[in-house]
C-alpha cells in the first residue's frame, strides 16, 4: 500500500504483498524473487514518470502504461489491476479511458490465469502466463524517454552494461571487505599473500609426486585450492643426493 495507495475511502483497491514483512518473518524466499524484482520495475516506471513531471511523453505512453500492468500483475491481485492501471492513466499519460482499458487488458486476463493457477507453455515447459521481460529489452523500450542522468536513480530498468559495472563495484566492495576481516589481500597471481609460502610448498611437493589430497592433508588446505596451485606449475623436483654426494 505504500506502492499503490488506497482509494479514498479507506478500502484497499488492491491486495499487495508486504515485502518487508517477509523479509522479517522467517519465510525470506521473497528476496531477491520475481515479485520483488517487478515491484523495482514499477518504482523505477514511477521516477521515469516523476522525471517527466508525470506526462510520459507521447508516442511512448502505451509502452509504459503497459509495463506498469505487467509489473502489477506479479504483486498485485488482479481484481485490483484495472482500477489501478485506470488511475495511472490518468495521473501520468492522458490516455482517454478506453485506451487504457485496451492496454492493460493483456496483463489482466494473463494475472487471471495465474491467479486460477493456469500455465503457459513456452520452450515445451509450462510456466506462470504472466508477462517477462529482460533487463536490457525493458531499458530499449523505454530507452528514448531515459535520460543519461535519470539512470543512476533507477534499480530495474537499466542497460545491461550498466548493469554489469555495478555487479563489478559490488564485488570489488566485498572483495575489499573480505580483505579488511581477513587482514590479507590478493596478490596479482590471485593467491593470498600469507598463502604464497604455501602455495610454493605445494608445488614442491606436487612435483616430488606427492597427491593432492596428500598435500591438502598436510598443508591444512582445501584440495581444491591445491589444485588451482599445482596445475600447471613448472617447479621441477630438487634432486636428493647421496650423503657425502
């Protein structure tokens, strides 16, 4: 209701899923879930709008009218879709009122059927009838109305290389965490500095035949890491003389 709002008179138009809720109850399959990531998809349909002064520009009214019920279909029941996809018509593109009702009737009848537990068949697997879109097609359909400063506020309608850049931050930021709890960073070859004296023992000992499982047993290391070490290494055996040699 924080997304949607209620009708003015005090009933609830639609029913929408608390995502906060769950994602403090015990049941916290909702994160990181379809239905979360179509609420980020309606946000982000919101600030587009909000950037517009809430007048989607025309010739690209129909587009965002309908993504907004495809987005609405995933979180919302369906008895309240219509109402919902009439009043933001008219808030945020001027649509006359039977334009709308012919835009969003395709996401309507596919919640329906999802609601009655209907399946889609598609790529000879049934699956749930509502509409999906990727990442990169909803960013090119909405792309002409996205200016380049608009992007850093949005989560969901973005381009994939955008996207992209922000997984690497995000993962150079838990790197650099990791590395903070740890008091060790990577070196440039990928190992940990406080395990190249390791690492070097194992190459040794892999090369005097020793087994992986062996050197993992003796090293205190996981044999998977002794693996990577090892493989394709060219340390060559010392050669063991004779006493007295």
């Amino acid at each position: 209701f924080e997304v949607l709002g209620r009708d003015g008179k005090g009933r609830r138009p639609a029913e929408v899923r608390d995502l906060r809720a769950k994602r403090k109850g015990p049941d916290r399959a909702i994160q990181g879930s379809i239905y979360a990531r179509w609420l980020l998809v309606f946000q982000d349909l919101i600030r587009i709008s909000e950037h517009h002064r809430h007048d989607i520009p025309e010739g690209h009214r129909d587009k965002w009218l309908f993504l907004c019920g495809a987005a609405l279909s995933w979180f919302t029941h369906p008895q309240g879709i219509a109402a919902e996809i009439a009043s933001l018509g008219r808030l945020h593109t001027g649509l006359d009122p039977q334009e709308i009702l012919s835009t969003t009737k395709p996401n309507l009848e596919r919640a329906i059927d999802a609601a009655a537990g209907k399946k889609l068949t598609w790529n000879g697997q049934e699956v749930d009838p509502r509409y999906r879109f990727k990442r990169q097609t909803l960013y090119d359909w909405l792309a002409p109305i996205l200016p380049e400063d608009l992007l850093p506020q949005l989560r969901a309608i973005i381009p994939d290389n955008l996207a992209r850049k922000r997984e690497d931050l995000r993962q150079k930021a838990r790197n650099r965490a990791a590395e903070g709890r740890y008091g060790d960073n990577y070196t440039k070859a990928g190992v940990r500095a406080g395990n190249l004296e390791k690492r070097a023992q194992a190459q040794a000992m892999s090369a005097l035949g020793r087994s992986y499982r062996q050197i993992a047993a003796e090293l205190g290391v996981s044999e998977a890491s002794i693996r990577r070490w090892c493989r394709g290494c060219d340390v060559i055996a010392p050669l063991v003389y004779p006493p007295g040699g």
